[in-house]
C-alpha cells in the first residue's frame, strides 16, 4: 500500500505516518526528517537546505524530487510507503506520478488532515521530541508518562525544531496554502483523496485513518 498523508504544519503528519508505519510495515517517507538529518550531518543537501529551511520556505524540487526517487526506487519500500511531507508543490506531484508509472507502482490513497490554521501555532509552538530515539510529544497534547523522561526509550534529553517558532510557523502556512493546498484538488480529480478531521484526539484521528484504509471512504466531507 501506497499513501500520501497531506495537511498543513503541525497537522499531525508526523505522529499518524508512525503510526501507519508501525501498524502496516510500511517505509515512512518524511522530507522533514531526510533534510533534518542531513543539515546535523552537514552534507552537501543540509548545507544547502539549512537557511531555507529555518526562513519556513521550500526546498528546490529538483533536489526533493531526486531524494524521493532514490528513497522509493526499486524494492527499498517492500511494503509500500507513506509519505509525510512529500509532495508540496504540483511540479513534486506531477513528478512523483512519473515515477511510480515508470516503477509500475500506484497510489492507493491520499489523506488530507484537516485543521483550522489558527490551532496550528499552538499545536506547533509546544511540541518537542526525545533526542535519541526521536519519539514526538507536545507540552499540552501529548505529555510524558513521567515527567523528563521519554516513554520510548527512558532518554532524558529532548528537542525542539529550529522552525518551530511562531514567527516561522505563520511563513510555512503561507508556503502550505500557496503551494501545497493546490494539490488537493489534484488527488480529488484522480479520485485518491480522502479526508480526516485532524482537529480530533490523536486517537480519533488515527480510528478515522484505519477506517479509510480498511473501506475506502472519508471520514468528513
Ligand atoms: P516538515 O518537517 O515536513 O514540516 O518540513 C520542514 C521543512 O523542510 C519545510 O518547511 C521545508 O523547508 C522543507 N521541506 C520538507 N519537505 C519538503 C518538500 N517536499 N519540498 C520542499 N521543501 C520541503
């Protein structure tokens, strides 16, 4: 199986894709983390992604287009994948259909995680992750079972993403509704789209998520 999961930041991508990973063996996909990786490791790409980056603004996609195509080529997803952040412009789209048409793979659905914008900054303002195994938590939505100490792993050091800010947040809706939101009506006319209420419990969103998968219908309109 083969999955988009589109939605603004902070929407829950992130913690959903995991979830479907875990529960569907699927390989996860997520640009953000890729470019993350390779801005802490200091290559070529993360040199180069670094500023836009952390100016909320988007990656060339040339160089988004190749990293998808080397992630998902061959038998590297055995199971299928999901993809978190990937793809935010048409031209990304367009070239992700050529390619799966050239691998003779299909999308099988495109979930949309629909939320108001004005939750967004808050959702995005506190959320954090374990620095060594990368688990997601929030200050409000998704606290620790004991207080300091990752759930996952027991680590007590934690993360915050450099454009997790406020300020940063508002120019990556700006980037999402210019950019991204056009492909909604691109996956609707194709029929793969589908859609959940992302405004829902982290639990409620991902029922929602198994009903699509298991009947093939949204969830809301
Ligand atoms: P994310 O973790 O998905 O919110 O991505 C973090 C940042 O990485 C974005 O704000 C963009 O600067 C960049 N990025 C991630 N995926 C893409 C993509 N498909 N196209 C362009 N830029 C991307």
């Amino acid at each position: 199986m083969n999955v988009i999961l589109l939605g603004p930041p902070g929407a829950g991508k992130g913690t959903q894709s995991d979830y479907l990973r875990d529960t569907y063996k699927l390989t996860k996909l997520s640009t953000g983390d890729m470019l993350r990786e390779a801005v802490a490791k200091g290559s070529e790409l993360g040199l180069e992604a670094k500023a836009i980056m952390a100016a909320g603004q988007l990656v060339p996609d040339n160089i988004m287009i190749k990293l998808i195509r080397n992630a998902i080529w061959g038998d590297n997803c055995p199971n299928g994948f999901i993809l978190d952040g990937f793809p935010r412009t048409t031209a990304q789209a367009v070239a992700l259909d050529k390619m799966l048409l050239e691998e003779e793979k299909k999308l099988d659905f495109v979930i949309e995680l629909k939320v108001d914008d004005a939750a967004l900054v808050e959702r995005i303002s506190g959320r954090f992750s374990c620095k060594q195994c990368g688990a997601g938590y929030h200050d409000k939505f998704r606290r620790r079972i004991t207080e300091g100490v990752c759930d996952t792993c027991g680590s007590t050091e934690f993360v915050r993403r450099e454009d997790d800010t406020a300020e940063t947040v508002s120019k990556r809706l700006v980037a999402y509704h210019e950019m991204t939101a056009p492909l909604l009506p691109y996956y609707e006319s194709a029929g793969l789209l589908r859609s959940v209420d992302g405004m829902a419990d982290i639990a409620e969103v991902t029922a929602a998520l198994n009903r699509i998968i298991t009947n093939g219908k949204s969830d809301v309109a």
